[in-house]
C-alpha cells in the first residue's frame, strides 16, 4: 500500500471563525466555502492509500487496521459548558486490515493480507 497525498483538505478561514473551506489542489476550483447544509457531512472524499504491486520479501511483525478513504466534514457541538466548538473530522468509508511487513533495516511496508504468501513457517524453537 503507498500512501496517497491527494491534495484534499478542509481549511480554516483565517478571517471569520465560523467559516471553512474544501479545499482541492488538483481541480480546476481550488477552494469552495463549506456551506452551513454541508455541516455534518458531505461528499468531500480524501484518499489516504492506494495499492501498488511490489515483490520482496519480508517478516509479518504486526497488523493494522488502515483508512483507505474518508469523507472530510465540518461539525459543531455544544460543550457542557454552553460554549458552541466548531471541529473538523473524518468518516471512514473504505477500510482494510494489513499486515506490517519489516524487509530491510528499519524500513517496513504495509501489505494487504490477501497478497501475502508464506514462502517458509518458522517452527517453534527454531531461529
């Protein structure tokens, strides 16, 4: 799996506190302000991963639940307080386990379970 950075982002506007902005690096329109129906949700989908083809050989060390895709949203909440807090989160939309997968020093890479082949099972005892 490489991680993706697509260029998909919500921003916060420097001069109003109440008002963000989608914003896209690689559309025609770069910015367009987060309207208040779209609070709470929308259709603003950000890439986190991708899959690529890579043959090597390596240890499993650990696994890992990984966001795929996520739509990017605005929301408020009333703090118990009485204090209104805008946040920005995420919802995940596409979602897969993988293995961590140490080939060299220090460097490791994610695999999706599906694509990993056992080429020897190490035995209890055994090193």
């Amino acid at each position: 799996m490489k991680r993706i950075k697509d260029g998909k982002y919500i921003r916060h506007s420097e001069q109003y506190s109440d008002v963000y902005y989608y914003v896209d690096e690689n559309a025609e329109e770069k910015e367009r302000k987060v309207e208040p129906e779209e609070w709470g949700g929308s259709d603003f989908v950000k890439t986190y991963y991708e899959a690529v083809e890579k043959r090597f050989v390596g240890v499993v060390i650990g696994m890992k639940l990984i966001t795929l895709k996520a739509e990017l949203f605005c929301d408020s909440v009333c703090r118990p307080d009485g204090v209104e807090v805008d946040f920005v989160n995420r919802n995940d939309i596409e979602q897969k386990k993988v293995a961590i997968v140490a080939y060299g020093c220090n460097k490791t890479r994610l695999v999706p379970l599906e694509q990993l082949k056992i080429i020897r099972k190490v035995e209890e005892g055994e090193t």
